[in-house]
C-alpha cells in the first residue's frame, strides 16, 4: 500500500542506494567544498536571475508569498532564492551551514540594496528552533531536507505556507555526467532528491500539495584549469583523489575545451511544491 510509511522508505532506499551516498557523511568536506566555490555559484546565480525570479514570481501569484511575509529559506547558499525573495518580501532569512556562501550573500544584498530586508543566519537546519516563527519555510535543492523528519520539521517552523523546490526527474550537467561516467564507469543518478517523494509524502499526511513545473536549459563558460581544480576537488569528495585522478581529470576536460575554455550545460526540470502547514484535509481519512 502507497502510505507515509511506503514513500518515507522509498525516500531512504533511494538515498542509500544513490550514487553520491558515499559522500553523505562527508558535510565537512562539503562545507569546505561550498566554501571554496561560493564566488563560482554566485556568479552563476547572477547569470541565470531571470529563472529564480520566474519562480519568485509563481509562488506570488499563486498566493504563497506576499509584501508582508516573513521567510526562512533553508540551506540558502549565496542567495540564489534568498535575493529575488528579498526584493518581494518583508524580509527573509538565508539559513545555511557554509560561511563563505554567506558572506558571499551579504555581499549581493549590498550590490542589490537589500541588506535592510535579508538577514544571513549561519547554522544547521537539524539544529534549528522547531517553533513557528516565519510566514513561508522555504527550501530549494538543498540536502537539508533528505527524509520524512527533516521534511516535516519545515511544518513545525512554518506559520502558514511551506515551499520546497526538488528536481523533477534527471538533473543533467553534462560536462560532470559525462566525467563521472568517464571516472566512475557508469553514469551518476539523482534520485534521492526528486520532488516525488516529499510530495507523495506530503499528500499521504493530507496536506495536499500544489506543485508546478519549470524547465530550463543555461550555460556556463569556465577557464579549463578552474574547471580542472573544481572538479578535482568535486571527485575528492568521493573518495577520488591523488595524481591518477587529477591526470584523467586534466585529459578529459582538455579533451572538451576550446580556446582553453570549457562549457557546462545544465538542462533539467525543477518541481515547486507547495502546501499550507496549518491546514490539513480530511479527504484520506
């Protein structure tokens, strides 16, 4: 039978099984990795605005955010949501565990003007304050939230509406999948953060969801020996490390560039789920 039980192990099976388990436990390496690269994905951020904003201004026409709403957006990075949120509404707070990403944030809320409507909170979402204290608890492709209690602490934190953006099938990068499959021998999966489970979870426990789709396809040009460092430190991760690496690393990505440059190409579909965490139906009893 497909109850809460069902989905939650479903969530967990896919997770453990997933091709970036093994780096599950590494969240120092990780912070160290975000860390390092915070300039990189603000930088991206910036080019690809036009696609956080469309989301931004979804969820305000569907009634999910408004002038008046007070935000915590969880595991905010260097405010890729966290910035167009801020000019929308009263004020937002970006949670996330990485100091660089955060002071990377405050910087782009002083290039945008919002320092007085953002606020950066360094922390752990797992050992955040489990009291209702923002009008929208929102969290976009974050492994924050990995499991049925991580999912329904954002009901325990939030005053009204809860907001979670995951993945809707393959997020493809292709220049990283075909690199993983090149060092790994077969190609990556990311399963464990399609927005299926948390909704199918979501809808078992009578929230009743609303989720809408957006697709999108962006491009990034990067030097061929910052994209050499980024990916060795990425497969480091992993546990893919030492002279071998680096040089298969160095020849496949050599192999791809032009001029010295290579280009990332992201094409993927995201899921924007959303429900009322202070309404339940009684339509599944």
């Amino acid at each position: 039978m497909c109850n809460t039980r069902f989905w939650t192990d479903a969530w967990q099976e896919v997770r453990e099984t997933s091709s970036q388990a093994p780096s599950y436990g590494n969240k120092e390496g990780w912070q160290q990795f975000w860390n390092t690269y915070a300039e990189l994905h603000a930088l991206r951020n910036r080019q690809s605005r036009s696609i956080y904003n469309a989301v931004v201004d979804g969820l305000i026409a569907d009634g999910v955010i408004s002038a008046f709403s007070e935000v915590l957006d969880i595991g905010c990075g260097p405010g890729t949501y966290t910035l167009p949120l801020a000019t929308k509404a009263r004020h937002v707070t970006g949670l996330d565990t990485a100091g660089q990403m955060l002071a990377m944030l405050r910087s782009e809320s002083i290039h945008e003007g919002l320092t007085c409507r953002l606020t950066p909170r360094q922390g752990d979402w797992l050992d955040f304050p489990s009291e209702p204290a923002y009008d929208v608890v929102f969290a976009a492709n974050t492994a924050a939230i990995n499991d049925y209690d991580s999912l329904m602490k954002m009901n325990d934190v939030s005053r009204g509406v809860c907001c979670l953006i995951g993945f809707a099938g393959t997020y493809h990068i292709k220049v990283r999948t075909l690199l993983w499959e090149h060092l790994m021998g077969t190609p990556p999966e990311h399963a464990a953060f399609d927005i299926q489970y948390p909704f199918n979870i979501l809808y078992q426990e009578r929230y009743l969801p609303n989720i809408k789709f957006y697709s999108y396809r962006e491009r990034y040009r990067e030097t061929l020996a910052y994209m050499i460092e980024y990916y060795t430190s990425y497969f480091k991760l992993f546990g893919l490390e030492g002279p071998e690496i680096t040089a298969k690393i160095t020849e496949f990505l050599a192999n791809r560039a032009v001029e010295d440059y290579c280009t990332e190409l992201i094409n993927t579909t995201i899921g924007v789920l959303w429900w009322r965490a202070d309404r339940k139906t009684a339509a599944l009893e």
